[in-house]
C-alpha cells in the first residue's frame, strides 16, 4: 500500500497499542499490537509541516520541535533522560560563516602565481573560533591520501614534517588494483571497494591537524568521492562545530577541496604530471612531494553561539542488574531549515530526512510503555542535534553520556530508512562488524525479511550518521535502510528519490511511501530492540572488524 504523507503517516508503522497486560519477557512477534496510523500521523505531519521551518539548530524550528519531542516522550510515560531530572542535554554550538574569502593563491619559488577562484575552483573554510584567518605562504606538499595506517604497513608521509605545510591529498582510501585485473580495487587493501575511516574526508582535515599541517586541500573527484563538486561548494555558508575551550585551536587553519582540474593545474605548475602521482600514491611505497610552491589565502569569520539540545528520554529496565546497563535508540531531529529556494519552495521539511527516524523513536517508545513490555536492560532515547552539521549532537552525547559510560552496550540508529516500496531486504550498516549483525539477522527472520550489507560499500554510511559517534567510542552499533537486490525496480526508486528528494525542500509530506513495509521494518526494529534489551551477553565487535580498536579500554 502506497500513499502520501499528508493523507496518513510516513511512520504509520510505527507501532501503537492498548493492551495493558505486562508480559514477563519480550512480547512474541504474534502478540506484537496492531498498528495506530493516527499518531503516526500526528508525529510526522507535525515534525515536517511548514510551521516548523525545516528544523534546523538555533531556529524557532528547534524550539518547537525539542517542545514536540519532550511532550510526546512524557505522554508515552518514559522518565527525563538527563540525570538533572530535565528531558534535553545542552549541546553548545558556535556557527561560523567566512566573508571575504580571497582567491587561493599558489607561488612557485620562482615567483610565478596561479588565482583560484573560492567556490569555483576550490572551496574553504576554517573550525578556528577566531575573527580572522589568514594561511600565509604555506609551503605546499602532495601527501597522496593523507593516510597513516600501522595496521596495513601505510604511510604516506614517510617521516616528512608538515608543520606549518599545506598538504595536497586525494579523496577516499588508496585506489590499489588488483594485479591480475587493474579494473578492479583489491579487495585485501583498504577493504577495496568499501570505503573506510582513512577514506573519510573528516578523517583527513583531522589527522593532517594532529601532525600539525597548517592547510589541507582535498582534491575532488566525483567518482570516488560519491558526490559531484556542487555538494561541496554547498559548505559555502554558515558551518557549526562544538564549542571547545580551545576554541579549535588544534585544527588546521585552513580545510578545503579543490576540483580535479585545479589540481592538475597546481601540479603543473610544480613541474609535476597529476595522473603519475595520483598512480604512485596507490602504492605503498609512495613518498611525499614537497612541490616547491606556497599556498596564500586569507578570509574573515563571523560567529555566533547556539545553545542547541539532544532531546533524552529513558524507560527503565526490570531485571535487578541489568538495568544499569543501556541500549541507546537514537535519531537525529535536525534538518537544514529555510535555505536556497528550490521551484518556490524554501523549506526544508526533512520528512525522510530525518522526521521518520525520530517519529519511529516515539512510537518505539509509547509501545514500550503501553504495551507492558519490560526489558532487561534500560533503553535510552535520544533526539539528537545537529547530525547535517557534522554529528555534533551524537558527538556531543557520546562523549559526555546522561548514564555511565562503560555501561551503553549498543545503540542502534535510525536515519532516513526510506520506506519507498515493498520490504524484502533490510540493508543493516554493521551487519558484519559485531554480534549485532546475527541478533538483526535474527529479528528479520520473525517477520520473514532478510538482511543484506550496504548496497553500495564505497559510500560507507556506517560511518557517515550518527551511530558512528558511538562507533568511536567502542560502542557496536548499527543503521538500517529499505534494501534492494541490483537491477530491481526498487533499486531504480531508491536512486532516484537520492537523485531528486534527497537534501531537497521536496523531502516534504506530499510525497508517498508504502505503510505496510514501514510497519513491517518497525517490528524488525522493535524486535531487535527488544532482544539487544534482554540478552544477557553484551554485543561484541567481531574479532577481524577494523572498529574493533575503539573499544580497546572499554
């Protein structure tokens, strides 16, 4: 059954019920209640209606939706999340917007220069807390992919010292072929097609800062990057971090892309063929280029402090041990707000993105309570801020948990499920990095649904949401998206809503779904919640996953 949004739920399948009775354990998948579309409804017309202004932090969308979210977790009868006996977690923001940016300037040593042109050519920004930023003939070193990693015998520096350097390095992990077919990523290098944590973009600006690089250009390829260079020009507005008392000063000054053709430009410019040195970075026994240029830039920042908040309700677990121990269930209740104009409209409503995943908490939670449900361990629901900032309110969360630390043994996210079409397959993000991975598999099979790995491993969204601050924190986790078999009609529709709808003001309540998956993908949840609540052995991460190192000290 398909249908719009603004004639029933996107989340009808989020679950309701009016059985009182308290069952002894986990509810049977028979007994599982039947489905109330109305308060559905309610949440998801509410969240992404107009009047609340695409929800972005810091707006009246912000203040209208923590109110939502706090009267509907105390309707559900869970207990304030924050041991001050409050329902939200602070989360101090500061938002930084760059005027005035100046060309990228790059000076060969014989003093010829070369303009890039901001936003065109090359895109920038700085996370310094500070009025002014100004990179000031930085020498220029090609570091390949920016990677350093011990475990896979990887070093792209080689020992060269690039404090105070500007480092050139390639988007996603090193591109090793295989020998018997240059076609094809070898697999046993750098997961091959799946992109990793060295792949991630974040990952670059931040370990370039831990060695001290005072700038850091990420060349830009569409291809292996996953997104074309218009994504990237889209950081050209305002950018929030979390406030620290450092105010940052351990970044880079400067974190910015450059097109593919610029590069190829700039590498010109030193003498140097671009192709080459993009092939001997693929191998490990690349060493770093200094280029014999300097970059030059300068720009001003605004700022402005927010005072944004997770939202965090708990229901308490039963069992005289267990309850001390947490499983968090968390989604992130931010949007983009009001933003470019796109056919007339500029709202960003984030009705996928991410109202279905906070309206699944909700229902997820009055189930728990009105069902009678008890659960072992205590399951903690946090709305968090800030996700299409950067993670910061899960980052936030994480870091500085409203329970004990030691004592969260898995969270388990929902971001954007897309319930599009008929349900056959879940794709779980995780599904083969800890014991989670047999539990949801587990889950699935109650409502005749399998499971499958991330369609597409080279975009990694295991960590690109919000279950990856928990990630790096030793924490198993998983994500969860409509899965599809290659070829399918399915396929067609997922990349197609990505294509049109996603990041779009048309992310809105007039779009359809189909009700009937959504309410089969929520008792998959609801069953998997319940099962990570009651067993008695805590999720591990699996002995060969690479996230395994997180938890080391746990």
């Amino acid at each position: 059954m398909r249908t719009s949004l603004a004639a029933a739920a996107l989340l009808a399948a989020t679950i309701a019920c009016s059985n009182s009775k308290e069952p002894a354990g986990p509810i049977a998948v028979k007994d599982l209640p039947n489905i109330n579309a109305d308060l559905a409804l309610a949440d998801i017309k509410k969240l992404a209606s107009d009047e609340f202004e695409g929800r972005a932090p810091g707006s009246k969308g912000e203040e209208l939706t923590v109110q939502y979210l706090t009267e509907q977790f105390k309707a559900a009868g869970l207990e304030p999340g924050n041991p001050d006996g409050t329902w939200t977690q602070a989360v101090p923001l500061v938002g930084i917007s760059a005027t005035d940016v100046s060309p990228l300037v790059v000076t060969s040593k014989s003093g010829k220069t070369r303009s890039f042109k901001f936003h065109d050519d090359f895109v920038g920004w700085s996370r310094r807390v500070q009025d002014q930023i100004s990179l000031d003939k930085s020498p220029i070193v090609f570091a390949g992919y920016g990677v350093q990693a011990p475990e896979s015998g990887w070093d792209d520096f080689k020992g060269m010292d690039v404090k105070g350097k500007t480092i050139v390095v390639l988007v996603n992990d090193p591109q090793v072929t295989l020998a018997s077919d240059p076609s094809k990523l070898d697999p046993a290098v750098f997961n091959g097609k799946a992109m990793t944590y060295y792949g991630r973009w974040t990952y670059k600006f931040d370990h370039a800062a831990e060695l001290g690089a005072a700038g850091v250009i990420i060349v830009h390829d569409t291809a292996t990057a996953g997104y074309p260079f218009t994504v990237v020009q889209g950081k050209t507005g305002e950018l929030f971090n979390l406030v620290a008392p450092n105010k940052n000063a351990d970044k880079a000054l400067l974190e910015s892309w450059i097109t593919t053709d610029g590069a190829r430009e700039m590498f010109k410019m030193a003498g140097l063929d671009f192709d080459k040195e993009k092939a001997r970075a693929a191998t490990k026994a690349f060493t770093p280029v200094d280029m014999n240029m300097s970059a030059s830039l300068k720009f001003t920042q605004k700022m402005r402090t927010v005072n944004s908040r997770n939202v965090v309700a708990k229901l308490p677990g039963a069992d005289p041990k267990l309850k001390d121990e947490y499983v968090i269930f968390s989604a992130h209740w931010d949007h983009f707000g009001i933003g470019q104009p796109v056919n007339g409209d500029n709202i960003y409503n984030g009705a996928m993105d991410d109202a279905s995943g906070i309206a699944s908490l909700i229902e997820t939670a009055r189930l728990l309570k009105t069902s009678g449900v008890k659960t072992k361990r205590s399951v903690v629901f946090v709305a968090v801020t800030a996700e299409e900032k950067g993670l910061l309110g899960s980052r936030y969360f994480a870091a500085r948990p409203t329970v004990p630390f030691k004592q969260i043994v898995a969270d388990l996210n929902l971001d954007m499920f897309l319930p599009l079409y008929a349900l056959k397959v879940i794709e779980v993000q995780g599904l083969a990095e800890s014991s989670l991975g047999d539990t949801v598999r587990e889950a699935a099979k109650t409502q005749g649904v399998d499971v499958q790995i991330d369609r597409e491993p080279e975009q990694n969204r295991f960590i690109r949401s919000d279950q990856y601050s928990f990630i790096r924190k030793g924490i198993p986790s998983l994500a969860f998206k409509f899965g599809y078999e290659f070829g399918s009609p399915e396929e067609t529709i997922r990349r197609n809503w990505v294509r049109d709808v996603y990041h779009k003001p048309n992310d809105d309540t007039k779009q359809t779904v189909n009700l009937e998956a959504a309410a089969t993908f929520d008792r998959v949840i609801m069953t998997l919640l319940q099962r990570v609540a009651n067993d008695t052995k805590r999720p591990t991460w699996n002995a060969d996953s690479f996230f395994k190192r997180f938890a080391a000290g746990r």
